[in-house]
C-alpha cells in the first residue's frame, strides 16, 4: 500500500533500535515492565500467567516471570512447534508438554510484540504465532503487549488474521486497547 510501512521495515527498524540498547537498559527496562503489569487488577487475581522467556534484546520478563512464581502463579512458557504454533510447558518445572491448548487456561496473556498501536493492534516477529494462540482464547483472558516506549507507533498493518491486544505496557505507559474479548 502506497504511503504505509510495510510489516517487515517495521520489523527491521524496531530490531535496529532493540540491538542498540545497553544492559543497563535492558535491566531498567525490566524492572519498569514488571511494577507495571504487576499493577494490572488481572494480573493480581490471575491464577495462570502465560509469559515468553525474553531473547536479550526484547523487553526482559525474567524479573516479572520470578515476582509471578514467587506468588504462587502458574507460568506457563511457549515452545515453538515446526508448523509455527506454540506448544506450552510450565515455567521452573520439568519440561512437560501441554499442548497448543493449555493456553485457553490462561487467565492473562502477557505476549511479545515488535510494534503495538494505541488502539492494540500488534505486529509480531513474523510468524504468526501468537495470532494463532492467541485465537483460541476465552472471552475472559486478558491479552498484554511488553513493548519499549518507541515501540507504540501510530500504524501497524493489520491483517484478517492480526488478534488484537487489550493492555499495551512500555517502560513509562500502561494503555488500556481493548476490551476485544470481553
Ligand atoms: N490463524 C492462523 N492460521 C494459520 N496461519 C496463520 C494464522 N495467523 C497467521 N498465520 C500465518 O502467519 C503469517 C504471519 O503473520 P503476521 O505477519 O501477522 O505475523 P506476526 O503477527 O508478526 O507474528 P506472531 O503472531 O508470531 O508474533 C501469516 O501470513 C499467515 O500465513
Ligand atoms: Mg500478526
């Protein structure tokens, strides 16, 4: 579409800024995401937690993963099957295979995102896995996006397939988007 940017320059432009930051950042960055989505009233009450184990370049959620379990939530982790859809295992146990259906159980979703805008439409890595996942949520789950403050922009292409998210938290900002499931 003339005049947009497509999916993936806006893939490419976001990686750039992501390898740019420092550690300090990084472990800054962390510490913002988890005061604030600790905050969220669902995520007080949420007795299983769907989380991502953070590449090091993406907002980190290793504090806010270790602040869950120590509060007697059920992480639960993806694992990338072949065909691209997310299998989930629980976080800190012995690596046992839930199935692409343990995520229905999820009562939040705390899903990666590449952009996100203020009306919670989500780009992702490419893969379409999480619009997957995502699809098979009960009208009660809670869908956040992490995302660092640049990373709220004013487009994202959506697609038929694109599920949108409820909450977007950055460092400095946590937006309501939806409610798109309620
Ligand atoms: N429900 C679905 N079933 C099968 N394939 C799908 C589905 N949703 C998306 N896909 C596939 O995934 C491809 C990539 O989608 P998209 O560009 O939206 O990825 P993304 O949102 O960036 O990735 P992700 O959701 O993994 O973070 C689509 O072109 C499509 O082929
Ligand atoms: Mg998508």
């Amino acid at each position: 579409m003339p005049g947009t940017v497509s999916k993936n320059d806006l893939r490419r432009a976001v990686a750039g800024r992501r390898q740019a930051r420092s550690a300090a950042e990084r472990a800054e960055v962390a510490r913002d995401l988890e005061a604030r989505v600790l905050a969220l009233p669902e995520v007080s009450t949420a007795r299983t937690v769907a989380a991502y184990a953070s590449y090091p370049s993406e907002p980190g959620t290793a504090p806010l993963r270790a602040a869950l379990r120590g509060r007697g939530v059920r992480v639960l982790l993806p694992v990338l099957l072949a065909d691209g859809d997310l299998d989930w295992v629980v976080d800190g146990a012995a690596p046992e295979h839930l199935g692409s259906t343990a995520i229905m159980r999820a009562d939040v979703v705390l899903c990666p995102a590449t952009a996100v805008t203020a009306t919670g439409a989500r780009l992702g890595k490419g893969g379409g896995s999480y619009d997957r996942a995502l699809a098979r949520l009960p009208p009660s789950a809670l869908v956040v996006a992490l995302v660092h403050d640049d990373e709220v922009v004013e487009h994202v292409p959506v697609e038929p397939h694109d599920q949108l998210v409820d909450v977007v938290v950055s460092p400095r900002r946590t937006l309501r988007t939806g409610p798109y499931r309620a």
